[in-house]
C-alpha cells in the first residue's frame, strides 16, 4: 500500500502559527522522516508565514517528482494577481489551492466578498480548493451547491480549532452534512493534536467512523500534519493503518493515499 500524507508543511523562516514546532522543517529532514515512518508521498501545503515557502515547495517536487505535489494559494485580497488561476496548475507539481485564515484580518473572508471571485474562477478551470473551515461550515455547504463543479476539501475534519476532545469536534454533524455534495471530501488530519488521549489514540475512531461513513474511503484523506503532532511520524501511520482495524483493506488503501491522489490529479505519487 502507498502511503500519501495528506498535508505537511516545510518551511525556512518566519514566526511559525502555534501548535507547530518553532524551527524550521526542511525537505531533507522531511525525506528521512517520511523515510522512517513508511511515508511514500505527501501533499505540501506551504505555510503563510514563511513567504518564500512556495518556491520551497516546488524545489521540493522538483527534486522529488513522485512524492510531492503541492496546494498553494493565491492572495483572494489582492485583485492583481487573481488572473493566476487560468494557469495555476501549469506549475510543476502544483495541484491545487489553500486556504486556512488564520490571521485575524482574514476570519471574515468567507463571508465578506472577498473569495467570492475564486469559487467560479477555480470552478472554471478545474483547481481544487482546501479550506480550514470549521468556523464556516455553512457558507461551504453553500459554496458546493452553487458550484458543483468546484472540488473542495475540508481540513483537519472541520474541526472547532482551538479545542480538544469533544469539543473540537462539536463541527462533526455539519460536516456530515457535507457529504450530500459529492464535490466535497474531508481531510481526517491532525487529528492526534485534537485529543488528549494518548498513542493510539482511539477517541479519534467515532469520528473517522462519522467521516467514512458519510464520505466513504474515496474522499477521505488520512494525513498528518506532522509538525504539530505530539507523537512521531511512523506512531501517526501505525495508529490509523494498525488500530483502526473495522476499515477494510482496500478501502484503507484510498484513504491512506490513493483517493487524495486521484481527487487532485497525481497519480504520479502512488507508483
């Protein structure tokens, strides 16, 4: 089975957003993690505190063309560079956009006007988008019906950032309902960080139970998020692959990397 992580982040400066380790994580590090953990390919989100972690990013699939592609973003507030997404995936390895809005400025994006242009513009051109959006879960739900056509990922299982346990995933009911688009997957990532229970942390499985049975295997997506994640990279694969057992085989195939390989278009990363 090819493992894809779904989302991680390199980064080489900047004032890093808490949970993440401080320091910077580095494509040669990243490598021999992933190396250790049994990690075959995963899905670069670069960070927005680090301005130049999108070049980083494509130096990364550049020297790895089948273990990295990449969801990038292009500033939604900035009208001279909204034209970028005719050619966005003309970039090595880039497959699509992220949002996550974690500056206080942009909270009010989703609702104010401001990313109202990139939901047709990205429909259009076959650019799918992932969005840190459990504070939001409605306006995505309108956002999927009036573009079918959009593919859109939720992130981190929609949850209430800033919680643990129950409370974090007070946001699962929304994001059940979520599945009547099929326009819509979900990320089951970070999870570890969610919860206060330790290695293997099975509090998680109601909610990876609520997501597969919504969802289905093709549009969930196990990752990691690794630099915020209180155990290691193999401890993170072992508690999904090993402990959630009542996933069959091959459905734990597409979850573990195959179905967000074939929802953004790089099948490159599974051979």
């Amino acid at each position: 089975m090819r493992i894809v992580d779904a989302q991680i982040h390199l980064w080489t400066k900047g004032h890093v957003v808490p949970p993440h380790r401080t320091t910077p994580y580095l494509l040669d590090e990243a490598i021999r993690d992933m190396d250790a953990a049994g990690v075959h390919g995963a899905i670069l989100h670069p960070p927005g505190w680090d301005d130049v972690s999108h070049a980083q990013a494509l130096d990364a699939v550049k020297a790895y063309p089948d273990r990295f592609a990449i969801l990038g973003r292009i500033p939604p507030e900035d009208p001279a560079r909204h034209g970028e997404v005719a050619t966005w995936l003309s970039q090595p390895g880039v497959v699509g956009l992220r949002y996550a809005f974690l500056q206080p400025h942009m909270t009010t994006w989703p609702t104010d006007g401001t990313m109202d242009w990139l939901w047709p513009a990205a429909e259009k051109h076959g650019v799918p988008i992932a969005l840190l959006c459990g504070a939001f879960l409605p306006v995505v739900d309108r956002i999927a019906a009036r573009h079918p056509g959009l593919k859109l990922i939720v992130d981190h299982f929609g949850v209430a950032r800033g919680n643990k346990d129950a409370a974090a995933f007070v946001t699962m009911p929304e994001v059940v309902k979520l599945a009547r688009h099929p326009n819509v997957a979900v990320k089951v990532t970070g999870g570890p960080q969610y919860v206060t229970d330790g290695y293997p942390f099975r509090s998680l499985t109601p909610y990876y139970k609520a997501v597969y049975d919504a969802f289905g295997p093709r549009r969930m997506f196990w990752g990691t998020d690794i630099t915020r994640m209180p155990c290691s990279w193999g401890a993170c694969v072992s508690a999904f692959r090993d402990h959630q057992t009542w996933i069959p085989a091959a459905d734990m195939e597409w979850v573990m990397g195959r179905g967000i390989c074939e929802w953004l278009g790089c099948p490159r990363l599974l051979t």
